[in-house]
C-alpha cells in the first residue's frame, strides 16, 4: 500500500470509528475542540475543563506530557496522528480515567511506556517505526479493547501473549519496511479478533511465509501484495491463500493494492474459489504480462459475491472475451467489475444465476447483452457511466432479463425519439435510474409500466407531457436539476409519495399541489427561481397545513429570487396582504366604500338640498365675475329702486293693499316682480337685477314664504349682495308667525337671519299700524338720505 493510499484507508477508518463513539456520547456532554492542520508544535494551553473529544493531528507536535491533558479529566476522545512524537510514557493520562479512543498512528514512536491504569475501547499505534510489537504486559487489562492497530518490522509470537485472552473486534497491523528477515510464520495464530488487516511492505516483492488463517477471525484484509518478478507465479501469496482453508469461520476476503501478472491473477482466483469465503474483493489492481488460455473450474465454491473494482493493465493484445467468458459464466450470486476499462462483456452460455451484477465506471456501449436470454434470474444491474447512447437498445437489451426489478443505467449519453417505436421493458421493473444523460421530455413515453421508482435527474426534461399514461404504481420520482418551469400535479402519478424536483425553473408553484398529491410524504422542491408574488403565496399557506417533515429543506432552502427586492428572502418571510391577492376582496374594498359614499353624499345632497345650493353659487359666481368689471360709483348710478319686495303669492292681497301703497304714498320707489321683470330673461336673473338696482330688499315673511322655492332664490341673493358689502340691506317683515319645525331643513339662510337680525312684525291691532309704518319708513329713509349724500 503506498503511503497515500495507507493516510487514506488510516482516516477513513478514524473518521468511522470517532462516529461511532460520538454517537454514544449525548449531546449534552459532547465537547469538541478541533485544532487540527494548525502547525501547532505543541498541545494547545487553556483548553476548556469541559473537553470531551480533542482533534490535534496533522501538526507538528514532538512530545506529549502530563501537564499538556491533566486539566481535561473528561476528555474522551483523542487525536494527536500524523505529528512527529518519538517516544510517549502512557502515564500522562492516568488522570484522564474518561478517556476511551487514543488515536497515535503516523508518528515516529519507536518505543512507549505502559500504565496500569488505562482501559481503552480504541487504540491506535499503527504506521510507527516500532521493530517489535508495542503491546505491553498492562495491554490485557484492556477488557473494552474493540480497536488496536499496530506497527512492527519483526514478529514473534511470544509478543502478544499478553492480548490473547482478550477478544478484539479489529486488529490493524502494519509491517515495516524490512520485515522479512526474521519472519515468525505463526506469530498471529493466537489472536483472537474478528477483523484483521495486514498492511505488507510497499513496493516489496511478495516473499512472506506468514500465517494470516487466524482462526477467530471472520473478515481479513491484505493491502500491499507485489508479485510479478516470478514467471511461475506467485508461490509464496498462494501457500499464504491456501492456508485459508484451515479456518473455517472465515468468510470476508480483501485484497487492496495489488500488482501482479494476468496468470497469478486467475491463480488467485481460483485459489479463493475452492475456499469457505462468500464475499471476495480485490481492488487498487495492476496487471502485467500476458495471460495463458486455461480453463477455469467454477466447482466446489462457497463464494456468492465477487468484486473487481479500479484494475489497470499494460497489454493491449489481451485475448478480452477469453476474460469475459471467464467473469460471465461464475456461478455466483453477485459480480461486481467496475473501474477497469472494460469494453464488453459477453452472455452467459447458460442460465446464470446471476442476481445481481455491477458494470459501472466502465466503456460499456449500447450492445452489451444484446439477445442474452440467460440472466433471467437477475434481479439488478448497474451500467452507470459507460458508453451507452441509446435507450431504445437498453430497452431491448431488459426486454429478456424476466427478473430484472432495478437498473441503472445513471451518467451516459442516452437520448430517447419517439419515432422509434415502443419500449417494451422487462414487466417487473421496478427501479430505473436515468439520470446524468441527455433525456428530454420523451422519456415519459418510455417508461416501464410496473415501475416504482424513477431518477431523471439531470437531465434535460422541461415539462411532463399531459397526455402520458401507465404511471399509476409510481411512487418515487426524482426530477431534480432538470428545466422544469411549473410543479407537477399527481393526476398521472396516483401513488407517488416522494417527489424530488429541486434546481429547476419553478417560479411560481400551484397552491393545489398538496390536494392534488395526496399520497406525498417526502416532497424537495427547493433552490428554484421562485418568484415571491400571490401565487406563491398561496403555495407557502399550503405548505404550513402540511407536516413539518413532509417539505424537505424547509426553510432554508426556499428563497425569493424575483422580485429583486426580495431577493434571497425566505420564503416563509415572505409576506403580502390579502387585500392584494385577492382580486374580489379589492373590489369590494373600494366598490362597495364608494357606494356607501355616493349613498350618503346623495342623502346629504337631498337632505341639505345642495342641489339648489349649487345652482345658485354658480349663479352668484357669475354675477361676482360681471361685477368685478363694473365701478361701485357707476353701480350706485344705476339703481332705480328704493326696495324690492319678496313674498309668497299668498300673501300678495296684504302686500297690494297694505305694503306698497303706504310707501309709495311717501315717493318710494317699489320693485315688484310682476311689474319689473323683464319678459324673455330667466327668473333667476331677473331676481338678480332687481336686487341690484334696488337699496332694500324687503321680505314679507309667513308660512307661505317658506314654502316658496323662489322666495328662498330672493333670500339667497340678496343676503350675498355684492354690491352693498358692508351695509345692512335687508328687512324683514313677520307677516304672520312662523313656527321653527316649519321652516324646511334646506333653509338654513333664513333660520340664520331670523336668529341674528332685529325683524319687524305685523301688528295685529290698527291701532299698533301707524307705528309699524312709520318705522319701515324711517329706516328706508334714513338710508336713503345717506345715499342720497354719498351719490350727490
């Protein structure tokens, strides 16, 4: 094993077995410091009291000492690997009596001192220039031990006797670079472990008698094998593989980083195969030279599962499909040849038992397996990134695997066109994995009716045809990072549970999602577009009347992508009235208070009479704007009366036989409407120039002159005369008593006048009558004399 691929299986292995401790320590009491990669030369000062796993490898550390840890007594896990300590007295953590996982490989220890005191579940020494083993007499009191991986450059059997008792899940042993000159074949037999990994010296010529058939042991992993030097083989890893078969209980074969001939390839082979191991892998393989035809015995095997994984050769002129026949006719269970440049592989020449057979990462092309009709026991297959083109070849290539129930055929160049033909799939198909190709929306019309479970992700789908039919038993559908614009509805897909459709072109999914997909329990939609408008704000109301665990990635990867303003916005933050979704409700929002205002206004209008208002400001406006042109003087020039009288033409027999012939016995001068109107001028304006050309304008009140409209027009304009500004041009005469419930609402001049100004009432006695006379003439006549001053 080279040193990078050793650092690489050595962390993996960390990183498995820190997980597993982790995950027995709660999270209450689970402290981590990581100070890893740091360049530290020295364990870090005032680390918290409440340490419970401390990460410091990859530094520069050189000695550990008992002041660096004693302060951290519930320190549980730690990691000092890959620094550079040369010698470590155990002692240091006898105040550590939490600590259960030492992690010390890739330094340069060469020799440790135990303590009594220590009782680990993990301790790892491996990858150390230690020339013996480094197992103390102290180690057997390790009654927890589950991991113990060492270093040595010599083996002798009497070194681990102190560990024998002791039943350890995994042993990690690496041998150093000049192991081999004195070699103790049966050094290991007295181990008691379930997992033993032997890492061999790299780049060394495979020449070791050791005995690795341990018999506690039920997986065993070699790393490190080299043999291509010897034409005849390789005679020294075979006796090794032969001894294998003294223990009956091993069933878990590893080889890992191997170079050697094609010949001593299939010797290895067929060595495992007459053993009791089941499951048989090989991975990290070189193979030289050339291979000799031979026939392989596939009798006699325990072996169900066969892994060929990254293989790597030189000859160009291999005689291919002798090695295909080979792998294809095993009676085996599962094979697995996946990494190794294979351009083919051929059908087996008789029913296979084949369940299960794995061809990924290889340059497989669209004829493989064409017409095979004897895998009709397999029940999956893995074609994933090789060379296949087209999916009507893969169709026809199922069409006779009778058992096939999953297949994956993910990262090639497959394309589907409608217009060749139909796609009759193996019937029980049940999971197909297409994605990573190059599929457009076609691919619905070839789909396998029985099926399941379907990946199209990353492809190049923009929408679900609407018309596609015999997808009733879908449950499972993963349409992430496609073109997809709208979120599908389920009327197509009656059983799906799972929808996975994240990194499309979602903008605005439907709120009718979840009633549509009943059956959903897993749904990931999120990294879309979306765009924050009222739509989308109907789906997230949807989303919170489902389960929390039903949308995945909820909420952190849900965000607004449009509007810019809200861009990046969560989605569950965003936020929009109702007024402004709903288009209903914001009619009736501004209808309906605009009904009740036009309502109200026209009450008030016919209640307040604003009618009659309005008409007579535009006429008052009008005669404002003619009398802005006219001089006061020439105004005053022109008056002709010294009143005009209103009245009701009820009242007109006292007003005839009373009112004007007791003034104008006095040479007052009278404007009355019967007389002095002009014919062809309208009412209106003929009440506004006798108004104007008159001094007085006197109004004979009475029941009757309430109830007259055109007695309220005289009012009006007289009370805004606009040529006696400043003057009190008006009297008023009580003919009769007038009641304040009978004056209309739309009166409220009058009931203002009669409320301020002194008015003059009709007496009922004769007797009160020259009284009554004389004081209406006397003020017209006192104003009449002051004008007459100012005009003269």
């Amino acid at each position: 094993m080279t040193k990078k691929n050793s650092s690489i299986f050595h962390f993996a292995i960390i990183f498995i077995l820190i997980l597993e401790i982790r995950t027995q320590l709660s999270d209450e009491s689970e402290f981590l410091i990581d100070r890893s990669k740091r360049g530290l030369t020295y364990v870090p000062k005032n680390l918290s009291l409440e340490t419970t796993i401390l990460d410091i490898s990859y530094n520069y550390i050189s000695e550990l000492q008992m002041p660096d840890i004693l302060s951290l007594s519930k320190l549980k896990i730690l990691i000092i690997s890959h620094n550079r300590i040369q010698y470590l007295d155990l002692s240091v953590f006898k105040f550590n009596q939490e600590l259960e996982y030492l992690d010390l490989s890739h330094n340069n220890l060469e020799k440790i001192s135990c303590h009594p005191t220590l009782n680990l579940k993990h301790l790892d020494l491996s990858f150390n220039p230690f020339d013996a083993l480094p197992i103390c007499q102290e180690f057997g009191n390790m009654s927890q031990l589950e991991f113990l991986g060492l270093s040595a450059t010599q083996l002798q059997k009497s070194s681990v006797q102190s560990i024998t008792h002791l039943h350890i899940s995994k042993v990690l042993l690496v041998l150093g670079d000049t192991y081999g000159e004195r070699e103790d074949a049966e050094s290991l037999q007295d181990l008691k472990t379930q997992s033993l990994h032997i890492v061999f010296p790299t780049g060394k010529e495979f020449h070791f008698i050791l005995d690795v058939s341990v018999g506690t042991t039920v997986s065993l992993e070699l790393s490190n094998i080299k043999c291509v030097l010897d034409d005849n083989g390789c005679p020294y890893f075979e006796n090794v593989l032969s001894k294998l078969q003294k223990n009956s209980r091993l069933s878990n074969l590893t080889l890992n980083n191997i170079e050697i001939t094609w010949n001593s390839f299939f010797t290895i082979l067929q060595l495992v195969w007459r053993t009791n191991i089941e499951y048989f892998s090989i991975s990290n393989v070189k193979l030289q030279g050339y291979l000799d035809s031979r026939d392989f015995d596939y009798s006699d095997t325990s072996l169900k599962a066969l892994s060929i994984h990254k293989v790597v050769h030189d000859v160009f002129s291999l005689p291919q499909g002798y090695v295909y026949k080979i792998l294809s006719n095993m009676n085996i269970q599962h094979l697995t040849v996946s990494a190794a440049h294979m351009v083919h592989m051929v059908c087996p020449s008789q029913i296979s038992p084949f369940l299960y057979l794995n061809f990924s990462n290889n340059l497989l092309t669209d004829t493989v397996f064409i017409n095979c009709t004897n895998l009709a026991n397999l029940k999956t297959l893995i074609l994933q990134k090789n060379q296949l083109k087209e999916l009507v070849n893969i169709v026809h290539m199922t069409q006779e695997m009778k058992s096939l129930q999953q297949l994956d055929v993910s990262q090639n160049s497959l394309m589907y066109d409608e217009s060749e033909g139909n796609c009759p799939w193996a019937r029980n198909l049940l999971s197909l994995n297409m994605s990573s190709n190059i599929l457009t929306d076609s691919v619905f019309r070839c789909l396998p009716p029985q099926i399941k479970v379907l990946d199209l992700h990353n492809n190049r789908i923009r929408s679900i045809p609407k018309d596609v039919t015999g997808l009733e038993t879908l449950q499972e559908l993963n349409l992430a990072s496609n073109s997809l614009a709208h979120l599908p509805g389920c009327g197509i897909f009656s059983s799906l549970s799972i929808l996975i459709i994240d990194y499309n072109s979602i903008s605005n999914p439907s709120a009718d999602f979840f009633q549509s997909c009943q059956k959903i329990r897993s749904l990931k939609a999120g990294n879309n577009p979306f765009q924050c408008s009222c739509e989308l704000r109907d789906f997230i109301q949807s989303i919170g009347q489902v389960s929390s665990d039903v949308v995945e990635g909820w909420p952190e990867s849900y965000k607004c992508d449009y509007p810019e303003s809200y861009k990046g916005t969560p989605l569950k933050d965003f936020q929009v009235s109702e007024l402004s979704c709903n288009t209903a409700l914001l009619i009736i929002t501004i209808v309906v208070p605009g009904l009740v205002l036009a309502v109200a206004v026209t009450v008030l209008c016919i209640y307040l009479d604003l009618p009659w208002y309005l008409r007579m400001v535009c006429q008052w406006t009008q005669t404002r704007r003619r009398a802005r042109n006219v001089p006061l003087e020439e105004l005053q020039r022109t008056l002709q009366f010294h009143a005009f009288i209103s009245y009701s033409g009820h009242d007109s027999a006292w007003v005839k036989n009373e009112l004007i012939p007791n003034l104008e016995k006095e040479d007052i001068r009278i404007c009355l409407h019967e007389r002095n109107f002009v014919a062809g001028k309208s009412i209106v304006e003929n009440i506004i120039n006798c108004i104007e050309k008159s001094y007085k304008s006197i109004f004979v009140l009475s029941p009757n002159f309430v109830q007259s409209e055109w007695c309220h027009y005289e009012l009006y304009f007289a009370h805004h005369n606009l040529f006696h500004e400043g003057s009190d041009n008006l009297i008023l005469i009580l003919l009769d008593p007038i009641p304040q419930y009978s004056i209309p609402s739309s009166y409220h001049k009058l009931r203002a006048l009669m409320a301020q100004r002194t008015y003059l009432e009709w007496p009922k006695e004769k007797s009160k009558h020259g009284l009554f006379w004389a004081n209406l003439r006397a003020s017209i006549n006192i104003k009449l004399m002051e004008k007459a001053a100012e005009i003269h």
